[in-house]
C-alpha cells in the first residue's frame, strides 16, 4: 500500500520548515514502513510505503499530518508576531 500527501505553500521557506519539522520522521520508521519526504521549491512531498496492515498505514498518515499541522500553526503564529 502507498500513500502520497503533496503540499504547497506560499514560499520555499514555510516548505522548508513542514518538510524540515516532519524529516525525523523518515528516520526511524518500524520494520516493512518506509517514509520519504522531499521539499521541491515552495512545495513538500511525503511518500509513504506500508508493507504491512493498513491500521498502520492509516495511523501513519494521521501522526503525519498532526506534525505539519504543528509546523504550519507555528510559522503562522510567528508570521503574525512580526506584523505586529
């Protein structure tokens, strides 16, 4: 099973750091999981490979998104303290 989340953003630098804040996640991964994220200009691409149950594959994909979720609302957050 794969899976691909592909994401663009208004800059290279907010794709530098989602794709910088998910990369220890490509690192270590359980046995039959494989997990590539590359930063391509402003955008980030993250292909997964699940070799095993879907649960995990899915479950992968959800701890995945929390940290770009993460990473966004914390450039916005600091996008916003330097407006002000």
């Amino acid at each position: 099973m794969e899976a691909e989340i592909c994401l663009s953003y208004q800059n290279e630098r907010e794709a530098k750091a989602v794709a910088k804040a998910v990369s220890p996640d490509n690192i270590q991964v359980p046995p039959g999981l494989h997990i590539k994220t590359v930063r391509n200009g402003s955008d980030v691409n993250t292909k997964i490979e699940c070799l095993t149950r879907l649960q995990t594959l899915i479950v992968t994909i959800d701890d995945l998104l929390a940290c770009i979720s993460v990473a966004e609302k914390t450039f916005k957050v600091a996008k916003k303290q330097l407006t002000t």
